[in-house]
C-alpha cells in the first residue's frame, strides 16, 4: 500500500506526488539546504500542527502522519529560529514554518506551543540520489528586469507587508496596470504571494521558485537566486512589480540585496513598521540609503501613532487598511507613476 504523505508548499515546483520516489536515511554529512526528506509526526499535538500544502491549503495533521518539507533555517525574531545543522544523533526535526521549512529549533517565543516534531526517515530519492529544491527549478534566459517597483521593506516579520502589498495591488489594477508580484526574502509561506495572487497580482513568485526554503544562506546564493527571480519577472513584461522583502533588511534574510538590486528602480517604498520607535531605529540604520515615502502596518493603526510617527521621523503614516486612507494612497500611486 502507498504511503499517504502530506506534501507541504516547499515542494510545490516537484512531481513528488505524480511520480514515485524512495525514501533513503542518509548520514548527517550528505544533508544540504533544500534537500527534501520525509518525517513523521510526533511529539504533543497543539495548535501549530497543521500543514501548508503545496496547494497553499492548512492541512491539520496529528501524530503518526508522513510530512515531505525540505531542510533550512530560519531566524525570525518574534517566534522561532532554526536550523536543519543543529539536528542531534536523535534525528528529530522541527517544522520551522508550516510550509515545511524543516530543522531543528535553537530558539522559541515563550508565547508559542512547541512546533511540530518530526521523526526523521530518510530523503527523498531516485535511483539512489537525493532530490533537492534546486533540481525542480525552472530556469530562464538572462534578462535585466527594469519595471518600475513598489518596494514593502518592514522593521521585523508582522509588521504588515503583505496586507499593504494586496492593497496596492488592487489600487493598480484599478489604475489599469499590468502588475507582477514577489516575495524576495524571508521564510517559507506559500500564503503571501497567494494572498498577492488574489489581488491581482500575475505572475507572483518567491524564493522557493529560485530553489530556496529560505533566504537565511550565504550572500552568494541568494545573488543567483535573486537574478533567477528577476528573469522570471523580466520575462513576464509587467507595467509594475510590487515587491515584498520579507522580514527586516537588518535581518540575516538578505534584504539588503534586494534594496541594492531594487532601490534604483523604486518610485514608491512603503516602510511597514509594528511602531512608530521601530521607524526611527530602520531610518537612523540605513539614513539616506533607505528613504520611505510612506509608512504602514502597525505603526499607522491610530492618528496617534500616525502624528507620532511624524514626530519622530517627519514621515508621513498612513492605515492602508482603513478604506477612507485608498484616495489618498490612489493619488500617490498616480504620482510615483506618472499617471
């Protein structure tokens, strides 16, 4: 009888569930990043047990279940940090997101349960040799993307990127643009370039389409994986791209290539912030490297910490939740865009 696995939105580029494939325990030296292995839940079932699948569906899934993820680390600052060379001779692993970014835990917010634990089992393999993301990756000519670009940088992960990112989108589609849209940096999450996807964004990509499970690796990777991104987009001929570098640019996610690569092409920026001090700490960071023309998130959530943040920064804040705040923002999107 086949196994019944769950196939988490990590191996959304592979064939794994049309094509059958072995799974083979290999010792800890043959590991790499994006290596797909297979485990199995256990450990004490709580809220966080549930599954992204490659569709981008929640999937709860319970003890004894088979998980195909993919190794790699992660160092979010608000929940946890990771990393798949800190597993032990146990071999259990811990399901770092929920979209199987797979490891072991060094860190974790008191505020949440234990992750999912997983018993390794073995890679996953044909004829003998392990599949990794990279493999499943769907490469493009060279092309020099020059579209102009929304750029959605925050001061830490939640900080209101991708709620700020549907809604531009929309207001640009309503302005009759052709827009793009990608995730750059940050953890596995098929849910935020589907949440860009819903609003009309076409195509939407993320790193996990350049072979990453995350974007916490060496600068040299992520530089060809950022240039494979960036063909992909170039190769679509959008009117516009809205850009969100997960995380913060301070962060080991290298978000500030993405400002190097990007930040000429940027007619309008939006600093997602949780408050407005964290605004003052990314300004006084970066100075005139990184110049907002508007902050959101959080930081923009009453007229208190709006007036407060133009206090502190001289930056003007706006709630791009608040549906009175879309004229306003509309009218600065025509601006940065010579409409």
């Amino acid at each position: 009888m086949t196994p019944h696995y769950f196939f988490s939105s990590v191996t959304r580029l592979s064939d794994l569930w049309k094509e059958p494939f072995e799974t083979v325990p290999l010792r800890r030296q043959h590991w790499a990043s994006g290596d797909f292995v297979v485990g199995r839940v256990s450990g004490q079932r709580n809220r966080l047990y549930r599954c992204e699948t490659k569709t981008g569906r929640m999937a709860e899934v319970v003890v004894g279940d088979l998980i195909v993820g993919a190794l790699g680390e992660r160092a979010a600052t608000l929940e946890a940090a990771g990393d798949w060379r800190a597993v032990d001779e146990s071999l259990q692993l811990d399901a770092l997101t929920g979209a199987g970014l797979l490891g072991k835990t060094t860190s974790i917010s008191p505020l949440l349960p234990e992750l999912v634990r997983l018993d390794y089992l073995g890679h996953v393999a044909r004829k003998g040799q392990k599949i990794n993301m990279m493999d499943c990756v769907h490469q493009v000519p060279p092309k020099q993307f020059d579209q102009p670009v929304v750029l959605l940088i925050g001061t830490s992960m939640s900080a209101g990127k991708t709620s700020s990112g549907q809604v531009i989108i929309r207001a640009l589609n309503y302005l009759g643009m052709k827009v793009a849209a990608a995730k750059l940096t940050g953890a596995a999450r098929y849910r935020d370039i589907l949440t860009f996807r819903d609003a009309g964004a076409h195509p939407v990509i993320d790193f996990v389409d350049a072979g990453l499970p995350s974007t916490v690796c060496t600068e040299q990777r992520f530089r060809a994986a950022m240039e494979l991104m960036l063909s992909q987009l170039a190769a679509a001929d959008p009117d516009a791209l809205v850009v969100e570098a997960g995380a913060s640019p301070l962060e080991p996610y290298n978000g500030a290539i993405v400002i190097e690569y990007l930040g000429p092409l940027a007619v309008f920026t939006v600093l997602c912030a949780s408050d407005p001090y964290s605004v003052l700490g990314v300004q006084t960071a970066y100075g005139e490297h990184l110049r907002a023309d508007l902050v959101s998130g959080p930081a923009a959530n009453t007229t208190a910490a709006i007036s407060l943040v133009k206090k502190l920064t001289g930056l003007d804040a706006l709630n791009l939740l608040d549906r009175h705040s879309y004229p306003e923002l509309t009218n600065r999107l025509k601006t940065a865009f010579s409409l």
